[in-house]
C-alpha cells in the first residue's frame, strides 16, 4: 500500500501588493544588530527580545508592526544573555546560532552533502525562512516545516500513515516572555478521520480539545457560523498523495494562528484601521469543547446552567458527585442490552436516534450502506452506536462515547466567496430550523429595504423547493455574544471596544425606528443577533420576526408570540403587545450583559441589577475581567441606562434616540429607574398570556448530524 500524506497548506498572500517578487538572502554572517527583511517587508530576520525579557534569541516576526509579533523562533531552548551571538552558514552548508563562545545554540541539522558557499539564506514573504542549494535552487531546510507556536498561511502540516513519519506540529510557549516548549502541543491527526487535535504534554500528553472528524466539507465539532475557527476552505484532493489542502477566502488580510500559553489556539487578524491585532476565532471556544468533559456516555451544552446531561437511557455512575457539579465520571446504562443478558427476555434491541451532535471520539470506519451500517451494529454487541451519511461513511463506537455535545439547532451559516473575492455568509435553514417561509420571506422583504452602517447587508437569497438561503456579508469576528459570555474570550473586548459596540448598536436600533424609510421593530433583538466586522463594528442582524410599522402605528398585537426568553418584554410576552419600547427592553438586557458579562438565560440578571444597584453597589455587577477605573462613570451609566430601558411600564421606557443622547452625554440629567420587569420562562403562564395565542421561543443555531446509539 502505498503512503498516505496528509498535506494541510494555507494559501493566503499576506499583502495585496502584487509587485514583482522581492528576496531577502544572506549567506554570511548575520550580528544581533543585522536582519533581514522579506521582499514585501512583511516579515523580518534576525535576534530579538520577548516582552518583558532581556534574553536573546534568533527569530522571524512580522516587521512594521508596533505589537511585536514573533511567529517562529531558533534557539527557544537556549537565551542568550548577551549581543555576542551570530547566526551563520557553517563550512557544511547549515544554518547555525552561534554565542559569543562560537558555541553552537542551534542548527538546521541537515545531512545533505553541500558545501557552505554554496547555500543560501532567504527569507520569503510567506514567512518561510529557507535553506537553498544555489545550483540546484532546491529547498535543504524551512522554518514551515519546524514551526514553533504558530501556523500561517502556505505552511504544511503532514503525516505519513504507513511510516509513522513526524507529524508537524505546533508547541506553545512556556510563558509570554519565555519561548521554550511549554504545555501544549496542536496537530493534525489521522486515525479513522482527520481530526485537530491540541495535547497537554505535561500529563502525558493528555486530549484537551478535537474538532471532531472531518467529512470532506467541515469538521463536525466545528459546523455552525464559528467553523471557519482554523480555515475558510479545506478540500481533499483525490491524488496520490492524499493530500488535503486549507487555504483562507480573504487574500489581503494579515492572518495566522498561534499556540497560546494557556492552550488556546488564536486565531488574530491585523486590522489597517485599528492598527493593531483583533483576534478572531480560538479553541477551546466553551466549556463543552474540553475534552470529555461530561465522561462517558454524557452530552455537553454550554447554554445550559447545568452543561452536562446523560444520554436518554443512562444515568449519572456517581450521582453525588454529578449533583455536585463533577461531571468527569460520566453515565451508565440504566438496564443492560438484551444482548448482554444470559437471560434475554426475548426483546430485540433498537436504536435511540440522538440528533445535531458532535460526533464522539474513537470511530471506527467502514464504507457500508446506512442499512446494513445498523444491522451490522444491531447484530454486534459490543457496537454502542453508529452514525452514517454527511460524508462520512459507516462510523462504528465499541465500547463507549465520550467527548460528544449537543450542537444548536436552527440554522446553518456557511462562509463562501463569489468569484469577484467578495466574501458571504450562507444562512441555510435546516428542517429543523423553527424558521418557516413565512419569516425567511419577510426577513428578505425588510432587510432588502434597509442600508445602514450597522446593519448587516443582505446581497440575495435562493427559495427553491425545501432549499431556503440566504446570503449575507460575511462577518469575521462573528455574534456578540461569541464573546461576552465566555471567560476567556470576555477579555478580548475590553471596555472601550465594548462602549463603541453599544453606540453602534444604538445607531442601528434607531435607524430602524426613526431614520429609516420604513419603521421597524426587530422583535429579536439579543447578542447573538449582533455581528461583528472585521473592525468590531456591530451589525443587527436577522429580521425574519421583524415587523413593518405604518406611519401612524405605534404599537401593535399578535397572538403568535416569538422571541427568545430573557430579551422579551413583559408587555410583548404576556399580551403579545409589542412596539418601539418592547426592542428598547431588549437593548436594556444587552447593556446589562455587556457590563456584568453574564447572560440573562435564566432571567436572574434583571433582579440582581435591581437589588445591587439599589444597594449602591453598582460595582459589584461588573465583570472584574473588564473593569476599568479609568471608565468607573462610563460602567456605572450604562447600568443606570439599561435598568431605564427594563422598567416594568413601557411609557417608563426611554426612547432609542433618547438612549443614544444619554450615552454620548448629550442627556447629562438621567432620571431613576422604576422598577424593573422580570419575566421569567415559567413566569409566563396561560393565564397570563392571550388565551390563544402561541408562546415560540428560539433559539440560533444548527442542525449537522444524527448518531443512533442503542
């Protein structure tokens, strides 16, 4: 059998010039004052110090930016404590680092037989710093293939199946000012399917993380609007080398990916505008995406209070310690299969289809049709489940599932780009998906007539039998609250990104009441209904329950209530009368969640603001992750303006334009709140509702894959 190769290369230019091709080469001494730069100057080479460190090392890192960004380094074992040291081509053709001592620190350590002069150094704008032989211009060695921390764009990541050859892989930092291996470790593995993989190496090389298999098209762990977390395009190309090529849909775009301390790969692009690095996707992105965090036999998912649960038909192997929150031991099954038994009382065992999960780890694969992927289960005892289609052949699990969440359940956001480079974003609904024709309609028939710097863009849409898509502008930097309510990712908004989100957000909102052609009321205004460009500018989204207001409405009724919980208006939830005020008490629960970074799921937000701002205490609402003293009055006002916008009585209420004056300080005189509303999802009952009217709350997400376990 011949090997398999796996080759992961991400093709992106790294600057939108597109002049003739510019090297950088040496091939004599380099000093610690000397470098070299590419031919685009987008990266440089040469000796440099880490941040808050007086040690030296050899290294490449992205020249003429202020931030210093250094993507791959030399010697990360062995500082130098002084400017002695020189990196060299020795008299047999390698590169070396050298000290003051001329003992060498590191080498390229190929066993090519060249002579010294006959090699050359050059550092190529891709940030690939290459060894060439000048007579044959072949490659002897290159940084791509022994990377450190980071992965960029055109870098190859390969495994050869059959040899065992080493794999590539990236190593984090010890620390941000000490380059020496740390903890982890990230790399593309092949088993049954390709799945990214991140280890701890100091417990033994421990899971933390997997994107879950690919299927040609997507990793299942990864399906939803936050795919694109490692790439925009990934294809396997049928050759004789298996090789599976990655590559991004924005070509101008400054953009790599690092290894962090703490075990998270980054994903960070360089914005013109800002002049510094925003970062963009990481991983683990929630709770639920560490590694077997629920056990065995369990589900994971990071919007419940309580992530994990056991699959239907299991139950809790330690029950104490699962009510108590430690979840590690995971399920077992409540009656043993008949299978199993010496006493079968003749029942056949079945299925238990188990809908829009990750898939769980340690799949066997086979090519088997659907029905003959279940018999083959059904009639082997030791299979536990199996999942077929999408890509993926027959999948087998022996034994038990582990590492498996629940994937949201609306609809699909795919990331494409048309052949003028214009970059989309696909919104497919799924069958699934509580989104019907009816609001896939309207939502075309109010954004189309809507153009606002704070409202996403919709540029066309395909209703074709059971097919519905809509196409957007593509949003790198994804919904809102991708980051306000994850801890880690909670102090990649600080507070002055997250007070020019708030005023955007105000704009759009007031655009749509007053400055546009039409008047309207979203009615679903809520987090992850607010994009994020490139720039952090936010752009309101999804309008499929937005409703059109003539010129002499002010408010009106339905009896088909939609929305989400915690974002509803006691008005609107209870009698189904919505207006301006009832988006204005969403937009009050989003000021809330930005300030405390806690999301108002459960309904819990609104009290404890009441109780903590009545107590004088406004301070203890706020995230300590993104307090600022410097903006202590900034904090506190947008308190004071979100429990206005959540008073009980909409007349209470201010309006949005009064909110965008109160925010710029337009408005210096800001009334007291009343009291505010608190409704709760069991706190709207029938009696308190219209008698016929239906109750639907949603909630975004995606439907990807089934898997039958038995």
């Amino acid at each position: 059998m011949s090997p398999l190769i796996l080759v992961l290369s991400l093709s992106c230019f790294l600057s939108s010039v597109s002049l003739a091709q510019e090297r950088a080469f040496f091939s004599g001494d380099l000093s610690d004052s000397q470098t070299i730069v590419s031919g685009f100057r987008t990266f440089r080479f040469g000796f440099f110090s880490p941040v808050n460190s007086s040690s030296r090392y050899a290294g490449i890192w992205y020249n003429g930016i202020p931030e210093q960004t250094v993507i791959w380094v030399a010697n990360k074992d062995k500082p130098i404590n002084d400017s002695s040291a020189v990196i060299s081509v020795s008299e047999d053709g390698n590169l070396v680092v050298t000290d003051g001592q001329r003992r060498v620190l590191w080498s390229t350590n190929f066993t090519t037989q060249v002579r010294g002069n006959s090699t050359v150094v050059e550092l190529l704008d891709s940030g690939n710093l290459v060894l060439k032989d000048v007579n044959t211009n072949a490659y002897l060695w290159e940084s791509f293939k022994h990377p450190t921390d980071s992965w960029l764009p055109n870098m190859l990541v390969e495994t050869n199946t059959r040899t065992g050859g080493r794999s590539i892989t990236i190593t984090s930092w010890k620390t941000p000012s000490d380059p020496s291996p740390g903890s982890y470790t990230a790399a593309l593995i092949l088993s049954a399917y390709p799945e990214l993989y991140i280890f701890n190496n100091k417990k033994n090389n421990a899971t933390v993380w997997r994107s879950g298999p690919w299927n040609g098209q997507m990793f299942n762990g990864l399906p939803d609007k936050y795919a694109g977390v490692f790439l925009y395009k990934f294809m396997v190309n049928h050759d004789t080398d298996g090789s599976v090529t990655m590559s991004y849909a924005n070509d101008s775009t400054l953009r790599y990916f690092y290894l962090d301390y703490r075990g998270y790969v980054i994903r960070r692009d360089w914005s013109e505008v800002e002049r510094k690095w925003m970062v963009g996707d990481q991983v683990p992105a929630t709770e639920c995406d560490i590694y077997r965090r629920c056990g065995e036999f369990a589900s994971c998912d990071h919007r419940k209070t309580r992530p994990c649960s056991c699959i239907r038909g299991f139950m809790p192997r330690n029950l104490m310690e699962w009510n108590n929150g430690n979840w590690s031991g995971g399920c077992i099954r409540k009656v043993p299969l008949q299978c199993e038994r010496q006493n079968s009382n003749g029942s056949a065992d079945g299925f238990l289809r188990l809908r829009r999960m990750k898939l769980p780890d340690f799949a066997r694969r086979s090519e088997a049709s659907e029905p003959e992927c279940l018999r083959t289960c059904l009639q082997t005892c030791s299979c536990i489940a199996c999942a077929h289609g999408l890509g993926y052949g027959c999948m087998i699990w022996n034994g038990s599932l582990v590492d498996s969440q629940e994937l949201s359940a609306s609809e699909m956001d795919l990331h494409g780009k048309l052949q003028d480079g214009q970059e989309i974003a696909v919104k497919r609904l799924s069958r699934a998906s509580g989104q019907g024709l009816e609001e896939l309609v309207n939502e075309v028939v109010v954004i189309s007539k809507l153009q606002h710097r704070n409202l996403v863009k919709l540029l066309g849409c395909c209703i074709a039998g059971e097919e519905r898509m809509l196409v957007y502008e593509f949003m790198p930097n994804k919904s809102l609250d991708y980051y306000l309510f994850d801890p880690t990712k909670a102090k990649l908004l600080d507070w002055k990104t997250r007070f020019s989100i708030i005023n955007g957000i105000c704009r759009g909102l007031l655009y749509l009441h007053r400055d546009s052609r039409l008047r309207i009321i979203h009615r679903d205004l809520k987090a992850s209904n607010i994009l994020l460009d490139e720039n952090m500018i936010p752009k309101i989204s999804d309008f499929g329950l937005a409703k059109i207001f003539t010129g002499s409405e002010d408010e009106a009724n339905t009896r088909r209530v939609v929305g989400t919980y915690g974002y509803m208006s006691p008005e609107y939830a209870m009698r189904g009368r919505f207006s301006e005020k009832s988006d204005v008490f969403s937009l009050g629960v989003i000021l809330l969640e930005f300030v405390s970074g806690r999301r108002n799921s459960n309904s819990t937000l609104l009290p404890d603001a009441w109780s903590i701002w009545n107590e004088g205490e406004i301070n203890a609402l706020v995230d300590p992750e993104i307090f600022d003293p410097l903006f202590e009055r900034e904090i506190q006002k947008c308190v004071h303006i979100g429990l206005l916008c959540v008073q009980e009585a909409a007349y209470n209420r201010p309006s949005v334009a009064t909110v965008c004056s109160m925010l710029s300080s337009e408005i210096a005189d800001i009334p007291q709140p009343k009291q505010h509303a608190f409704i709760s999802r069991n706190g709207v009952s029938e009696a308190e509702s219209n008698e016929n009217s239906e109750l639907k709350a949603s909630i975004n997400g995606v439907t990807i894959t089934d898997v039958s376990g038995r």
